[in-house]
C-alpha cells in the first residue's frame, strides 16, 4: 500500500474520460486508489457549424466561456470576433491562456457565474453583444442577468454532454464493489453527473451508496444528492478544481467519515 494522506483511501471518479487524469493522478500520488467509471461524455459539434452559428449573431464586444470544454470546441470560432474574453473559473482561464488568448474578464478565483457577474466589467453592458460560449444546455442566470443589464445575449453552443453508458461488466464490477464495502467515497462534480450514475445503479448499488460518502463542489449537488439519496452523507469542495476536490477527498480520509 502507497504511503501518503490518502493511503488505502478507494475513491470513485465519474468525471469524462478525458477530463479525470489528474484528479486520478492527484488520488494516487497521494496513496489512494482511483475507481474509474466516466458517466459523461462531451462531443464536440464540427468547427465550421460552431462559426456557421456565430456568424448569424450581432458581431460580439465580449465572449464568456464557462468551461474547458467550451474553449476546446469554441474558441477558434471566436478568435476572429475581436472580443473581450471572459472565463468563469480558473480552469477555463488557464485554458483560453494555453491556448494563447487572453482573458479580460475573469471570476478571479471564484468558478460560478455569480463571481463572474461582480466584474466591474460586467456591470454595465448596455447595447453590448455578448455570446456565452458552452454546451448545449446550462444554468440561465448568466444570460439573465446581463440582458436585465440591457445587453443583447446569444448562446454559442460548442458541444453536448451525453450520459456515457458503462458496459454490463463495469456495472457489474462496480456493484461488486459496491456491495463488499470496496469504495469509500464517490466524487461528482455536477447534478447532471449525479443522476446519470444514479440512473445506472443497480438497486443493491443504490443501498450501498447510501452508506458511501460524497464529495462535490457544490451546495447544490449536495442537496441533490441528500434528496435523491435519503441519508447519505456529503462534504463540499471548495471548488471543482483538482486541488480542491483533493483537499476535500483528504480531510474525509482524516475525519474518517464514510457515513
């Protein structure tokens, strides 16, 4: 067994596949085991209809990405729009960055829309174009918000999120798991991932989940989940960021709290 603060410590990951290797590698180099099971995937929509669709928009003064998926799929079409870039969180700043744009709205070190929305920048959009760059459905405060601020607001819809459906094996396997006590605690990083694990649960899963703790970035996942599953037990990241989830994953191993 590795050493470390998260030794002997089974934790599910449910991100997509693609986005979960250093939440899994920071699990692991801290001693923990890594269970994967992605419940989600992201397709990307084809480069030219995502610029096809922002060319029948008012040409945009500011383009907010609320994601990495949404600078993966979105930002080439809007490099050439000469607009402010705006990011929520810093996951989605530093990824606009390494793409070589800069980013003149941020939400600092907060990651929801209601950070982002405090920039002076935003305060005052009157008559401004702005498109918000994500999937194909997403929280509508941020577009509310700034049209109530007298902006004009298009979606740029970048990708879609999918449930990514686990063959009859994983499902097995995770049952077993589930049912011999082999998972001490399940991460979700949204209320979407939530129920699409739920939905792919056996029931004896379901009953043991009952007594697994939860980690999620976010009050509103959280009540979900107490709602969804009476009784489990939760603790909440600070944030959606590999760091923080860790921090969060390390004080559950320490308070020794699974139920």
């Amino acid at each position: 067994m590795k050493d470390g603060p998260l030794a002997g410590y089974r934790v599910l990951v449910t991100r997509p596949a693609h986005q979960a290797e250093e939440l899994i590698a920071g699990i692991e180099d801290a001693g923990g085991e890594a269970i994967r099971f992605p419940v989600i995937e992201i397709v990307g929509r084809h480069p030219d209809i995502v610029a096809e669709q922002l060319a029948s928009f008012p040409r945009p003064d500011i383009a907010i990405f609320v994601s990495r998926n949404a600078v993966l799929y979105g930002l080439s079409a809007v490099l050439d729009s000469e607009s402010a870039i705006a990011a929520i969180g810093p996951s989605t700043r530093a990824a606009i960055e390494a793409a070589g744009s800069e980013v003149t709205i941020g939400s600092g070190s907060g990651f929801d829309s209601e950070q982002l929305l405090a920039h002076p920048a935003l305060k005052d959009v009157r008559e401004k174009s702005v498109v918000i760059v994500r999937g194909e459905t997403g929280r509508e405060l941020l577009a509310d918000t700034l049209r109530s601020r007298g902006a004009t607001v298009s979606y740029l819809s970048a990708y879609r999120r999918e449930m990514r459906h686990g063959s009859k094996d994983e499902i097995d396997a995770l049952d077993r798991r589930f049912r011999r006590g082999g998972i001490d605690c399940v991460t979700v990083m949204s209320v979407e991932t939530l129920e699409n694990l739920l939905h792919q649960l056996p029931q004896t899963s379901l009953e043991s989940l009952r007594q697994t703790l939860l980690v999620a970035p976010g009050a509103r996942v959280i009540q979900t989940a107490m709602k969804l599953v009476p009784g489990i037990s939760a603790i909440m990241a600070s944030g959606p960021q590999t760091a923080d989830m860790l921090n969060a994953l390390i004080e559950a191993r320490h308070s020794g709290q699974k139920s």
